[in-house]
C-alpha cells in the first residue's frame, strides 16, 4: 500500500516531468492535470509546493499559456513582475474592502462589525 507522502513525491516526479523548458513550451493547466490524472486544483496547489521546493516553475496568462519552468533570467524577472502586479491588484482590493467595512459599521450601528 503506497502512503500519501509516496502518493505526491509520485505526483511531483510526474508533474516535472511532463512540464517543458521555456515559455514557448508552456502547457496549459487543463493538458497537465489529464496528463497527471490529477484535478486542477490539487495541480495547482503541487505545483505551488513545487515551487516552494526550488523549482522555478512560472506561470504564462499570454500565449503560449501555460505552465513551464524557467529556462532564463528573463523569464523568472517576468514572472517576478506577473506576481508583483497581482499582489497589488490584491492589495487595492483589500484596501477597497476595509474602506467599505468601516463605511458599513458607521452607516449601520448596532449591528456586529465583521471581524476582520
């Protein structure tokens, strides 16, 4: 009987397997996840590991789209730049939410503030 830690070492192995050097050989998270026998999400979150591990996998939202590892600099610098401007996509919407919670709490008082 194989225990889950052999389970995703096996998925780990198969997942770097099967992913290409180079943007231009990106492939797409659904091709990889049927390739792996694996849902896409539980794809993404070893992949995200992957990462974590050393691994420098990088993501592309433009053609070719997909998944790949970094085969230069320049292409961990982009990826590095794809991340930054998430994050403050992110950052604005956090702000924009916190800015509304507070406009909640002074419009509707009495009521429980949300915990955040």
């Amino acid at each position: 009987m194989t225990t889950a830690i052999e389970t995703k070492h096996d998925l780990k192995e198969n997942i770097l397997y099967n992913l290409k050097h180079g943007q231009q050989n990106a492939i797409k998270k659904v091709e990889l996840a049927q390739r792996c026998e694996v849902h896409e999400r539980a794809l993404r979150l070893v992949i995200r590991e992957l990462i974590d591990d050393g691994h420098p996998i990088c993501g592309s939202p433009q053609a070719p789209y997909g998944y790949y590892i970094a085969d230069s600099p320049e292409e961990i610098k982009a990826e590095l730049e794809l991340l930054r401007g998430y994050g403050k996509e992110l950052f604005r919407r956090y702000s924009t939410l916190k800015k509304i919670k507070a406009s909640f709490i002074l419009q509707h008082p009495g009521q429980m503030p949300l915990g955040i």
